[in-house]
C-alpha cells in the first residue's frame, strides 16, 4: 500500500513539474554558471586530488546541485500550505510517509536529469571520466536529494511563511557548501579547516564522488562516503516523516 | 447511534510562555444526518476541535468518536469515512480541475478508470460541468467552493466538516452553497459539521447549534430553542442570542475573497 501511495502523490508532482520548463531547467543555472565561468581558471592548477581539474570540479557541482536544490525544497510545501493542499491531502487515507516519499522522489528525480545534463555539459567543457564513476555520481546525487528534500519539507512544515524559512535554509547551506570543499578540495586547506571539514556529513560524499571520478572505486572515500549518504538518509526521511506527521501546522 | 461523539476533548499547546490550553474539554454529540453549527468568538477553541475531529492534531486529553471509528487509536479510519474543507479551500491553484479530482480519487485509492468516472460525476453533481480540463484559477470563488466540496465528497462519506464555507462569497454564491448543503443532506444523508461566522447562516441551515468559548461548550440546542432560552423569545436575532451566551459578538468575518 505504501508502494501505491508513494506512486500516486509522486505521479501528481512528477505531472506538475513536467508541465513547467522553466522549474525543470532554472536550479541548473548556478552550477552551469561555475561550469563555464569558474572552471576553466582551475585548468592546470595543482589541486591536491587525482585526476583532472574538471575530474575535481564536476562532482562538486553536481552534489551543489542538491545541496542547494533540495534544501529549498521546503518552500513548495510552504505556499501548498497557504492553498490548503497539505491538509487536504493530510486527511485521506494516504500514510503520511508516502506524502513525503512521493514528494520526495520527485525532487530526487528532477536533480538526477539536471545533473545528467550538467555532466553533458562538462563533458562539452573537457570532462573525461569512466562510465561508472559518472553512474555512481548521479546516485550520489538521487541520495543527497532525497535526504536534504525530507528535511526541508519537515522544516516547511513547522515554517509558516517562506521569510522564516528562508533565512535558516541559507544560514545551514552557505557553512554546508563552505565546509564540505564543493568547490576546491579539502586537501588543499589548512589542518584547522580540514579538521572541521570531517564534521560536515557532505564533505564525505564529495570525497567519494571525486574518487568514482577517477575510478577509485574499492578507497575508504568509497566506503565513507556511502556510509555516510546511509546514514544521512536513514536519519533525515527518519525525522521527515515524523515531523511531517505530527505537524499541526 | 451519534456519528460524532466527545467526551473531555483538549488540546494544549506548548508555547514559550507555558501550556496554552486551546479546547478544555468538549462534550458533545452529533446524530447522523445532522446539520450541526458549531459556533464561538474568535480564540474559543472552534478550529482546534474541528482539526483535532478531522486527525489534523491530536488530542491531548479526553476521547472521541467519529463515524465509528476512535479518533486516537483508529485515526485512518475516521479519515476514510469523513470529508473535509477547510477555509483556505485544498485546491492548487495552477492544476486542472480534472486534474485535482482524479488525484483525490486515487488517493482514496479508486483506480484509475474509477478516479475518472468519479471525477465527471462529482462535476456533474456539483455544477461543474464543462469546467474539468479548466485550471482551478480560472474558477470563480462559487465554483472554487463548490470544487472544494466536490474534493470531500471524493469517496462518499457519512461525515463532511465545512470550515467556513461561505467566506469571501458574495450573496449569491453563499445562497447557493446553502443549498448544496442541505441536497447533501436531504439527498444523500450526509452529517455536516459546519463552523461559521455568519449568524444568519448557522440560522438558515444547522438543525442544531453547539457554541464553544474558552475552550468548553457553553450552550446547545435548536436555534429556536437557544434564542427563546438566552433571548427571551424565539423569535429573537441569533445575534442577540450569542451576545447573551458569549457576552462577546461573533468573530469578526473575514471577507477577504476565495484566492483565485
């Protein structure tokens, strides 16, 4: 049942965000921007990390991607609740897990065809990278969503208009981003910053991505990154769920 | 049997500045096929019992039973045998209206051909006709309503709780929800658990009244029967009537329009 449920609330969001272009394609600007503008001025430096410097920066972008993508989520759920489409949907007989899976899927969905269309991009750009390291990537990328997307939907929840919500998402993305070396490898930064870094659960799928790049598939980057995508899976649909549910809001 | 039965319901909120005791403890009954009003002053704990009815928020004390089912224990069930429109309507303003009927078909878990079929036969039944492959913005605030109605009646239930109907509609389309109520009822022997803040609406169409404030029922019974007790006559305003049970005057009504 709970297959089914999860089936029909992602059909109705999977229609409605088939139906616009523009949702589709817009949250790939930013990391298509750092592909063009900021990638070709890291060609040839030493970035303390195997391979290219397209082979560092793609999987950083794509888990920007659902960093940032996921995490905003939360204010869809924010105007659906302004139309009463929540509580609506609250008191059928649906479980309230599926109304966030379904949800949730979605999105995961929607930034694994956005990162698919990055990766083309960089490989316009100079990406060479084996097959299953790209493949790795995108899952990497479906995990993150899906984890960052039942926060924020919970967080939606509790919010009750986008200019409370806002704020919080920016105030844990910015350190996120900052801490997890999206851009630049960790490697590179001081012992103090690289220390911190290991606290931020994202830094560990960027070093797991980044060697699926370079087809380093059997390193304890692999293991801890997918670890920790488990780990941080397991306890955001965990806490999603049960904020979603018991939100009076 | 009572379709809605309630014996203490509380709810307390948790707040910064200690508990907040929203609904104290309701007692109340509701006979199936009953039109019930259900009335109070602005913070009297109307929509706290209404979304604690509903399985919106749990109760905090007390029990209750709705459309057989034990509200705490059995919370599924109650939501599959009742319907529910909330104020702010549930209906997203940027998909079709066939769109969102099907969708609540399936989610009452009709199959797909009969999420359809249900779709055009709540159309029918609710005048929107023709409307179906229109987006819900593109309704008026009447047929908005009418669609949010049509939505609660997805699955044919016993129960239906309106919150608000009729805010923000203007004369004619209130007079003509009044009378798809009450079809409702004559019809199809629906029970409506109907919050208003119209006086003359809880007039014209509930059987029976119940009147909460700070959070307990303080008066119940036929509008006649309120009106000659709290009034002195049955012939009296329900206005009159309420200032006298209340000491206060009905919330203020919100007439902002049905966003469209």
């Amino acid at each position: 049942m709970l297959l089914h449920d999860t089936a029909i609330v992602f059909g109705r969001y999977a229609r409605q965000t088939l139906s616009s272009k523009f949702q589709i394609l817009f949250g790939l600007l930013m990391p298509l921007l750092y592909l063009f503008f900021f990638g070709p001025l890291l060609t040839g430096l030493p970035l303390g990390s195997e391979g290219s410097s397209w082979q560092v920066l793609v999987p950083g972008l794509l888990l920007q991607l659902g960093l940032f993508g996921a995490s905003f989520c939360g204010f869809g759920i924010i105007v659906e609740k302004t139309y009463g489409v929540v509580d609506r949907m609250r008191v059928t007989p649906v479980s309230r897990l599926a109304l966030l899976l379904g949800r949730v899927l979605r999105d995961a969905l929607l930034f694994a065809f956005q990162s698919v269309l990055l990766v083309l991009a960089a490989l316009v750009m100079g990406l060479r990278a084996p097959l299953a390291g790209i493949v790795v990537g995108f899952l990497f990328v479906g995990v993150l969503s899906m984890s960052l997307a039942s926060l924020s939907y919970a967080l939606g929840m509790k919010a009750n208009t986008p200019a409370e919500f806002g704020p919080v998402i920016n105030a844990l993305t910015m350190p996120a981003m900052l801490l997890s070396g999206l851009m630049l490898p960790m490697a590179l930064a001081p012992g103090w910053l690289d220390v911190l870094s290991h606290f931020v659960p994202l830094r560990y799928l960027v070093d797991a991505v980044r060697a699926a790049y370079v087809g380093d598939f059997a390193s304890t980057q692999m293991l801890y990154g997918t670890l920790a995508a488990l780990a941080l899976s397991a306890v955001s649909v965990t806490i999603g769920t049960r904020l979603f549910a018991r939100s009076g809001a | 049997m009572a379709i809605i039965s309630t014996a203490g319901l509380a709810r307390t909120f948790r707040t910064k500045r200690g508990p907040v005791e929203a609904v104290r403890g309701i007692d109340l009954t509701v006979a199936p096929g009953e039109i019930l009003g259900f009335l109070g002053p602005n913070g009297a704990g109307k929509t706290t019992t209404l979304r604690m009815l509903t399985t919106l928020l749990p109760p905090t004390g007390g029990a209750a039973t709705v459309a057989g089912c034990d509200l705490v224990r059995d919370p599924a069930g109650v939501r599959e045998k009742c319907g529910y429109v909330a104020q702010s309507g549930g209906v997203d303003p940027n998909i079709s209206v066939r769109e969102e009927l099907v969708t609540q078909g399936r989610l009452y878990r009709l199959t797909k051909a009969q999420a359809a079929a249900r779709a055009e036969e709540l159309a029918s039944e609710l005048g929107l006709d023709g409307l179906l492959d229109r987006k819900c913005a593109a309704l008026s605030g009447g047929q908005r309503r009418r669609l949010d109605i049509a939505m609660a009646l997805t699955h044919r239930p016993a129960l239906l709780f309106l919150d608000e109907p009729t805010t923000g509609l203007d004369p004619a389309g209130r007079a003509d929800l009044w009378d798809l109520v009450r079809s409702l009822r004559d019809r199809h022997g629906t029970t409506v658990f109907l919050t208003t803040h119209y006086l003359d609406e809880a007039d014209a169409l509930a059987d029976r009244l119940v009147v909460v404030d700070h959070g307990t029922v303080v008066a119940q019974g036929t509008p006649a029967a309120l009106k000659e007790r709290y009034a002195g006559s049955a012939t009296a305003s329900l206005q009159e009537t309420f200032l006298a049970i209340t000491g206060r005057g009905p919330a203020p009504v919100d007439t902002t329009p049905v966003a469209v």
